[in-house]
C-alpha cells in the first residue's frame, strides 16, 4: 500500500514541471501528505489543473477512507471503475515511503524517490464526494500495484509510477485504453528508484507539527 508521500517542491516549479494551465487557488503547504489529508494533484479536464483534493475515497460504514487501488482490480471495482476511466489523475510527490519488517523485529521506514527525476508523479483516480455534512470536494487515491524487483525486498506493494512522457497519455480521457492498460502494467523504472532508510529522528508516523512555518522547500529547476 502506499500511506504516506512527502512533497517540498516550490509551487512555481510544481506548475512549471506539469504544465499547468489553471491554478487552484489554494494555500499549498510542503511536508509530509497523509489519508484524509488535503494534497495537491493533477487533472487534465480539457486544461492542465492543479487541484486541491483530499485523500481518500469515503466507505459507506467505515470510519477511515479507502486510500488505495489496486492495479489488478480498479477496472473492474465499482468504487473505482468510473474514475479510472473518466478520472485519472497523478500526484505530486518527491518520495513515498514504505515500512520494512527488520530482523530485530522492529520497523524500519524507507522513503523512495527517483534517481533521475527531480518529482515522481503517482498514478491515482479522482471523483466528487459529499463529506458528513453533504458538502462536495474532490477526492482521490492512489493506485498501487506489484513492487518491481528493486522495491520487493523493502515492501512487495508500491505506488504506480506514470513516466513525464506518459502524462498526456494518462490524464486525457481520449487515450486508448490498450495505452492505458499499459502504463498501469507498470513495467518501468526497475534500478531507477533511490531507495533510502530513514533515521530513528526522521521515522515519524504523523505529520510534524511546523508551529505555523512551513518547512524548507526544494527548488526543482
């Protein structure tokens, strides 16, 4: 699964990086992105938008959010079949963590980014939802699918990964669906991942509290 994505790009570079046409206009806040948690992500809706969306898809009689999709089933799911179809979006990340079981019996955290690309752009889907109190907002979640052979020995999940050069492909709705089922397959990036473990310090499990500042962010270009 994926629970959890750090993103400290620049906001200029954000829209510079994706080309983006509409702005949102929302206060964007760099850290670390949680379920339930508003985050940035990127929908083609006739123009390149950056959109403000919360993470996590409601469950009729369920406390939490569903946060993922597997990639083996979000064609055929109903909760996700209409989105992957009509919705697909890519979130912003510079790395996404996973937690590894150690010998010791204790849990290592690894955060996991790309050796050669400055931002990884994770494969999700996106819908309208009603919160409890029948308000709409955007919600999305991510698509996960098997962990490629560099990834296996830390987690056997992990995000989809979707290239720069398949992003048109991915967010237009016109892309035939045999180009579709391709970038979800999911067979890219193998030796392409930096994969580092995290510090006692560093391996938090809940967002950081900024005491109102936001943290350092990375300029990309």
């Amino acid at each position: 699964m994926c629970g959890s994505f750090l993103l400290m790009a620049l906001y200029s570079d954000l829209i510079k990086y994706y080309s983006i046409d509409v702005e949102a206009l929302w206060e964007y806040v760099p850290g670390d992105y949680f379920p339930n948690r508003n985050a940035p992500i990127v929908i083609d809706d006739g123009k390149r938008m950056l959109q403000f969306a919360k993470w996590g898809f409601p469950f009729s009689g369920k406390s939490r959010p569903v946060i993922n999709a597997r990639a083996e089933t979000v064609t055929s799911k109903p909760m996700f079949k209409s989105s992957f179809f009509y919705r697909r979006c890519v979130i912003p990340a510079n790395g996404f963590y996973e937690w590894k079981q150690e010998e010791s019996g204790k849990k290592a955290k690894y955060r996991i980014g790309l050796r050669d690309e400055p931002l990884i752009s994770l494969g999700g889907i996106y819908k309208i939802s009603r919160d409890e109190n029948s308000i709409e907002q955007v919600t999305f979640v991510i698509i996960t699918t098997e962990a490629n052979e560099q990834l296996k020995p830390v987690h056997h999940r992990m995000p989809l990964i979707v290239r720069k050069e398949q992003l048109d492909l991915w967010l237009n709705n016109s892309t035939p669906q045999k180009h579709i089922m391709s970038i979800l397959a999911n067979d890219t990036y193998d030796g392409a991942l930096v994969i580092e473990k995290e510090t006692k310090e560093e391996a938090s499990d809940s967002p950081k509290d900024s005491g109102g500042e936001n943290p350092d962010q990375i300029s990309l270009f």
